[in-house]
C-alpha cells in the first residue's frame, strides 16, 4: 500500500480555500484535515510549504493526434505536457485518422492510452452523417460522450445531413458535444475574400469570413433541436457576445440539459492581436473581438459558461506558416492553461475558487466523471501544487508539445505548477515529467 502525505496546503476546493493536510492511500484521498500526523515510516510526505493545492484541471476537449497525425503529436507527448500544465484529465476527440466514428476504433484508441498516457483519458465517440447505427450501440459508460461537428474542421466531419443530426439528438442519452459554426455562410465569405485576395488572405479577415453570424446561426439552430428532442447538448468553444444570451445561470449545472463552454484563447487573445501573432492564433472559431472577449469573461463569471477548456489543437510550426488557406486551424495549449488562467487570477479578473469550478469541478459534473475533479475522500488523488509567486517565462527550452511552439513563447506567468499527483503517484515537478505513465482510463457514473 503507498502512502502519501501532503503538508501545509492552501486547499482550493468546492468555493473556498482552507489550510491543511491531504492523507493518500492507494491512489485515494483518505483524509482532509487541519493537521494529520502518520506515524507508518513508509509514508512519503510532500511539505507543500504553504503553496495552493487544487483537484487536478480536467480538460474536456483536447486533439492529441494519434492515430495517423502523429507528425503533430502523439497521446505520450501531449498527456506529458498536460500533467506538466497540471491537467490530470483529459477527453480527446473524433477526428483523427482513421477517425473515431466506430466502436473498434473507439476501443483501438483506448488500448493505445493505456500504454502510453500520463494523465487520465477518455474519447468523444464521432457523429458522422452514417453512422446513426454506431451511436445507437454505444455503451454510455464506455466513453465520454459525443462529439458533432456542425461546421466543418480538421478531419472533415462535417454533420450536414438534417434528417440525420435530429436522430443523433433523439438516439442517445450521452452528452451531445458540438462545433458550432454555420458551412454555408463560411464558404459564402470565403469565396468573396478568395476572390479578392487568392490564398494569401489577410488573418485578420479570419474572424469575418468565420463570422458571428456563422456561430450564432449553427448555435442556435442545435439549441433549438436540444430543446425540442430533450437532448443532453454542450456547446464548444464560444466565442461570442451575441451567443451568450442563448445560455442561463438561472440553473444549478447538474440539472442543466444545455450547458456551454469557453476555451482559454478566446478568454486570453482578441483580434488585435493578429497582427502579431498572425496564423498561430488561427483557431475555428476564431478568435473575434474585444467586446467579444469581454461579454465571455462576464458569461464565464455569472455562470451561463459552465466549463474553461483548452481545445488543444498542435500543428507543426511550418503548416501554421502557410498563407491562411493553408495554415490549419488550432493551436496546443494544455501546458499553459492553468498558468494562464492563474494569471487572469493576478489581475483579478477571476478567482481561484473560480478557475477550480470551471476548470475542474464543473466538467466531471457535467460529463458524470466518477470520483474526480474535487480534493474529497473517497476521490482519486488527481491533485496539483502551485506556487503562486515564482514568474517563469515560456521558451522553446521549456515547452513539451511535440510539435515544440505555443501562442504563449515569449510570455512570463507569475504562477508555476510545481507538483502534479496522477492517482496520488508524482507525475511531474518543477519542469520534470517522470517517466512512469499513472494515468487511468476514466469512468462514469451514468
């Protein structure tokens, strides 16, 4: 039996941050207490030395590429850098090739997990326009949930079949999850800004042929079938002011049947920051305007966005170079979520209470994920140490992404992950991630 003991910890959970000690027994939380004292000479004891402790982030959309994209990335390096950016859990997406649109597939991508992650997983099983058979198998404790793409984006899974998507929504009872932007009125401004500038389109034109109307119409119209077939939706990566009034705080998450995200580029980067960045920050949807940011940031904090997600998208740096029709869309992020969040937290734009609820609370309530995402006993030790005041800037040297850039180089956070616990096993520390693999594959209680 392993033992572990974490000393003097500023606890950052469920709306409140306390002093204390977290007993590990086995992988499991055991005790929480103002003071615990273990005698057993075989416990390894972490001094915290009064730095925060939070449930470890769990990431509910990531793509780590693998299978068939393995040039971007791979599950073995992305999970690496999730645990080093102190995300614990991770739920990864349909579209890699071949895609994950069958069970076997579905199973094949599990079997390659749980040898080579090290952190948490689960997949979205992926919609297409033909395999209503598939989703209507599915065993709703077998995986995370559904993903549908309503407009399309790497991986060409474009839903657009309207008989079809009303009986993916009336077939399952999983959480339906949903890219949401508008094919029609996309290719519409594409042909107008091809015509007028051939491939090489200025990137500050990507949040206008990738418009507002484009997410608002695609949004709407999958909230409107939500609610007229009672299904369970969740809606990616807004990125809107004109989405947010489709959303309420006026109920309690786990009673939701419609609930809303928001992913840290759009929290953190506006259009005017094209001009430097250029196609690194070309995200579908894409990142749009400061007044768009600024009615996230006041969604986010009233509760009509429920959950802060990274959408970690890698590409190598020579595709993102491309002129924009040929640089792909996404960017990796799970690194350098947290620290950036924690950031917002020193300008005091969020809490710490906060950043834990939408970060690590609210996507195991909303996705069912069993024992995780709370520091409570009886939960899996998913938990990681920050220090608050120790700046680090992100260089070439110390990113992990396989790919080997982020939308971050250059950017100095004052906060630092300096602990990750996988299943109460040390994973990573200050800039080190350990070679033994503690992830587990996630369950459900569905």
């Amino acid at each position: 039996m392993e033992k572990v003991l974490i000393k003097d910890a500023h606890i950052v959970n469920e709306g409140s941050i306390t002093h204390g000690d977290v007993y590990i027994e086995d992988g499991i939380i055991k005790e929480i207490n103002s003071s615990i004292s273990v005698k057993s000479p075989d416990v390894h004891i972490f001094d915290a030395e009064g730095r925060h402790l939070l449930p470890g982030v769990i990431d509910d959309q990531v793509h780590f590429r693998e299978p068939g994209l393995t040039h971007k990335a791979d599950i073995g390096s992305e999970s690496a850098a999730a645990v080093a950016g102190g995300i614990t859990s991770f739920i990864e997406m349909p579209n890699t090739n071949p895609q994950t649109t069958t069970i076997e597939k579905l199973e094949e991508k599990f079997a390659i997990a749980a040898k080579s992650s090290y952190a948490n997983y689960s997949f979205m099983f992926g919609g297409t326009n033909d395999n209503l058979d598939e989703i209507k198998r599915l065993d709703k404790k077998a995986c995370a949930g559904l993903k549908l793409f309503l407009g399309s984006s790497t991986g060409n899974m474009l839903v657009d079949d309207e008989h079809v998507l009303r009986e993916i929504f009336k077939s399952t009872d999983l959480v339906i999850s949903v890219h949401c932007e508008d094919e029609e009125t996309i290719r519409k401004n594409m042909e107008i800004y091809t015509g007028r500038y051939g491939d090489d389109i200025p990137i500050n034109m990507h949040p206008i042929i990738r418009s507002e109307e484009a997410c608002y119409l695609s949004s709407s119209k999958a909230i409107a079938l939500a609610k007229e077939t009672g299904a369970r939706l969740h809606v990616f990566h807004l990125s809107t002011a004109k989405e947010m009034e489709l959303f309420t705080n006026k109920i309690p998450l786990k009673d939701k049947k419609i609930t809303a995200e928001v992913c840290i580029h759009h929290l953190w980067f506006s259009d005017a920051d094209y001009d430097e960045k250029g196609t690194l920050i070309k995200w579908n949807p894409a990142v749009k305007t400061q007044s768009d940011q600024d009615a996230l940031w006041e969604a986010l904090l009233d509760g009509r966005l429920d959950v802060i997600a990274t959408d970690h998208a890698p590409h190598t740096l020579k595709e993102k170079q491309n002129v924009y029709t040929k640089a792909p869309s996404g960017g990796p992020l799970v690194q350098h979520a947290l620290p950036a969040m924690l950031e917002m937290y020193h300008e005091e734009k969020i809490s710490l209470e906060k950043i834990v609820e939408k970060m690590c609370h609210n996507p195991a309530i909303l996705f069912d994920v069993e024992k995780r995402g709370f520091i409570r006993p009886g939960y899996h030790a998913d938990l990681v140490l920050v220090d608050l005041n120790n700046p680090w800037t992100v260089t070439k040297e110390n990113i992990l992404y396989k790919c080997k850039w982020s939308p971050f180089e250059g950017s100095t956070f004052k906060s630092r992950i300096s602990h990750t616990f996988v299943n109460g096993k040390l994973a990573y520390k200050n800039f080190k991630v350990y070679d033994e693999r503690y992830g587990q594959r996630l369950t459900f209680d569905r």
